[in-house]
C-alpha cells in the first residue's frame, strides 16, 4: 500500500506473504468462525472482524499455524494443496478484476512496487468500476465456486476432516462446533505449559 494511504480503523493487514496462511483465512472454515464470532456494529448490527475474538481464537490446521515461518510447512503437502487452491483462487478473480483486455500494465519508478493497472479506455474505465470483489461474490459466478470448493476442501484435509467434507457431514454448526473443541484444547495444552 502506498505510504500516502492512511487505513481506516476497521482494516486489519496480517504481515504474510503466504498462499497457505490466505488460502486458510479465504476458506469456508475461517468464514464460518468469523462469521460465529465476530461482533456486532451500529444500528445496523453489521459484523465487524475483530481480531481478539476472531483471529486470535481460530485454531489453524496444526502446523499451519500463523506462529509459524512458511518456510517451515513450504513442503507440508497439506500447505502445497492449500497454496495451490489459494493461488488459484487468486489468479482468477485478479483475472476477473483486472482482465487483461481492459487494462494496461504499467511498471512504476519506484522499485518494489506493484505495477499501476490504466483502464485502456474510458468504456474499460467504466467496466472496471463495476469490477469489484463484492460484485463478484454477489453474482457467485460457477467458476468462483469452483475455485472455493478445492480450497474448502484442502483446508478440510489439513484438519483431517476431508472425508467428513465431501460426505457433506460439516454444517456451519458442525464445523463450529469441532473449531471450538480444537480452540479448547489448544487452550488447556497452553495453560499446561
């Protein structure tokens, strides 16, 4: 992000550079716990992430934890799946975003820094503005489900829970219900130490 950009207090940036670590918060799993434990907001009620009763109590697959360096699960296979599933999922909504036929790629000066993205035109202008995630995810395009099933079902199997998953058996109550166990003796193993 460019330094001159200051983040609203409702924006939290977790420092990893890590298709597993993404591709576990991008899941079914993560969501249904953020969804479950999240707090609530304004008149409306609207969910608010909050990291100390979100991110912190969320019992990552063991060994991917994000205490972690990806450097010391690189070669899980259960991270290589998740990775691939993640960077999969990425490239095609990026796609989706950013087609390449509606934009140009142009390098900045500065380096280390992310090329800037020139609508073409003003009619690719005027398609990229209605180009955003939450469009995306409102229209749920076949592809996009495609692309989170093999992440839900990569995350699954680093649970240990794959077969559980494609049988249909986790409900968001199951699913919930298993993260709090794990939660739970995470925290008693802790407390022990």
């Amino acid at each position: 992000m460019p330094i001159s950009c200051l983040p609203g207090h409702k924006l939290y940036a977790f420092a990893k550079d890590d298709d597993t670590f993404m591709g576990i918060l991008c899941s079914t799993f993560h969501e249904t716990w953020a969804l479950g434990m999240c707090s609530k907001h304004g008149a409306g009620n609207d969910l608010r992430y909050t990291p100390s009763t979100t991110f912190e109590t969320y019992a990552f697959p063991e060994g991917l934890t994000p205490d972690i360096p990806a450097d010391d699960y690189v070669d899980d296979p259960r991270a290589e799946k998740i990775a691939q599933a993640a960077a999969a999922l990425n490239r095609l909504r990026e796609n989706w975003l950013t087609p390449p036929d509606l934009v140009n790629r142009v390098p900045e000066v500065g380096a280390g820094y992310a090329e800037r993205l020139i609508p073409i035109d003003n009619k690719a202008a005027r398609e990229l503005k209605k180009r955003t995630l939450t469009n995306l995810y409102n229209a749920r395009p076949a592809w996009l489900d495609h692309a989170h099933m093999k992440l839900d079902e990569a995350v699954a199997e680093a649970y240990g829970w794959g077969d559980d998953w494609r049988d249909g058996k986790l409900t968001d109550e199951e699913i919930l219900a298993r993260l709090f166990r794990l939660n739970q003796e995470r925290a008693a193993e802790q407390g022990k130490a």
